[in-house]
C-alpha cells in the first residue's frame, strides 16, 4: 500500500514539472540604453533561475511564461525587474530600457614626481645634449647626416641640405632663432630667481632700466653659466658686478 501511495506522488510530482515546463516557451526580447554596448548583459529568469546575456544588439532568447520576473543585471546598468504579461508574447519589439550605473569619484589625488624623466626610465642613455625646439631645427638644418650606398659603392652619401641650407641664408636664420630663445630662457631663469623689488632696492637699477639690464646681464656668457647652474649666491654675487658697471654706462649716457 505504501509503494502504491509513494508510486503516486511521484507520478503527480512529475506531471506537475512536465506541465511547468510544457507551459513555458521561447521569450524574445531586448534592451535599449544611451550607450552602443549592450552585450553581455545577464538576463536571469528568477523563478527558473535560468540565465541567459544579451547580444552585440542587446537581444536576448529565455524560457519564460506569463508572470515569470526577468532581472537585468550588468556592472555597466541599474539591475532592473520586469514581470512578464501575457500580452507581452505577442509583442514582438519588446523593449526594456536600461540606465547606466554613474560612477563618482569621492577624492582624486595627483601626486608629482619631479625626478621621474626618459633618463632614469632608462628610455635614452644619461648625460645626453638637451635641445631646444629653435637647437633641434638648427642641427637638422646643418647635419651632414652620411648615409649608406644601396649600391656597390663603399662608403656612402651626404646630404646637400645642409649646404642649401647655408646660401639660402636658412642656418643663419635658425642661428638667430635659437639665440633668441636661449636669450629668453635666461632671461625667464633670472627674473624667476630674484623679484623687481631686489633689482630696484638692492641692485639700484632704476625701474625703467630694469628690463635693459636683464638684457645686459644674460648677454654675459660667464654669468648665463654660473645662472645655468641655479647657484642663487653665486649668482647674486656677480649679478652685484654687472650691476654696477651698467650704472656706470647709464652715468656715462645720461652726461
């Protein structure tokens, strides 16, 4: 009697999963949002718990029937859940909508790393000639630059540029170019170095020479050096000098 009873229930508990799983069919959908990737968003069928991810185009196929809830889940949109309706079978531009999840950055912090450059990356070898823009276009204007003969030749070729370059008057003109730069890099290092205040109080140099002085001292190739060199008391030291002889020349043009 009670293989009989059990017999039963498990025919009954049977034909009550074969009816669940008759009763479910193929549902087609998509999802939509403000952004061109929408594949590999999960669609979980939450009685189910079948799963299924949507397409390129953001379509997807599950097993599901009316009142069945889908959940939209993806680290890229809000998880969303949607129960299904008979009516939407029938539809055959089912649509969910999804919204992208917005991410707020609480604190950013740069940090500067003043002695990180190429040389110490390893990225060109240490104590390399540094160029300015005006330098480079110089050396590229007037390098020989010798090159291989495809041919049997030995040796090789040189580059005429360098000497069209010369008559064309091209060389002087990057000469002059690259002086001036170098002259308004200086110039930019001293008044960096020291304010208005101290080549008016300290130095003496009336304010309306003060310009024309700057100009006089980067002119001075011993200076520029010991400038280069960012020693501030060396520095001052024979800014002192130069200041006094150009008070001197101012004297001398003012009788």
């Amino acid at each position: 009697m009670i293989q009989k009873i059990t017999c039963f229930l498990f025919v009954m508990v049977g034909q009550a999963c074969l009816s669940q799983v008759q009763e479910r069919s193929v549902f087609t959908g998509k999802i939509a949002s403000n952004t061109s990737s929408l594949d590999g968003v999960y669609v979980i069928n939450a009685q189910t718990e079948e799963t299924v991810s949507t397409s390129d185009s953001g379509s997807f196929s599950i097993l599901a029937k009316a009142d069945d809830v889908l959940v939209f889940s993806s680290i890229s949109f809000k998880e969303k859940r949607i129960m299904l309706k008979p009516e939407d079978f029938s539809n055959l531009n089912f649509t969910v909508n999804l919204n992208m999840v917005m991410y707020q950055l609480q604190e950013v912090v740069v940090k500067r790393y003043d002695n990180i450059n190429a040389e110490r990356l390893g990225i060109i070898p240490e104590g390399q000639k540094k160029y300015t823009a005006a330098e480079r276009k110089l050396q590229t204007a007037t390098a020989l630059n010798a090159t291989a003969n495809g041919g049997g030749m030995a040796g090789g070729s040189i580059s005429a540029d360098p000497l069209l370059n010369f008559f064309s008057g091209r060389t002087a003109m990057l000469k002059k170019e690259a002086a001036v730069e170098k002259k308004e890099f200086f110039m930019k290092l001293l008044e960096n170095m020291f304010s208005l205040d101290h080549f008016i109080n300290r130095l003496k140099i009336p304010e309306e020479y003060v310009k024309g002085f700057e100009y006089y001292a980067v002119d001075n190739e011993k200076f520029t050096v010991i400038l280069n060199s960012k020693n501030k008391t060396s520095t001052e030291f024979l800014l002192g000098e130069l200041a006094t002889k150009y008070k001197e020349i101012i004297a001398s043009e003012n009788k």
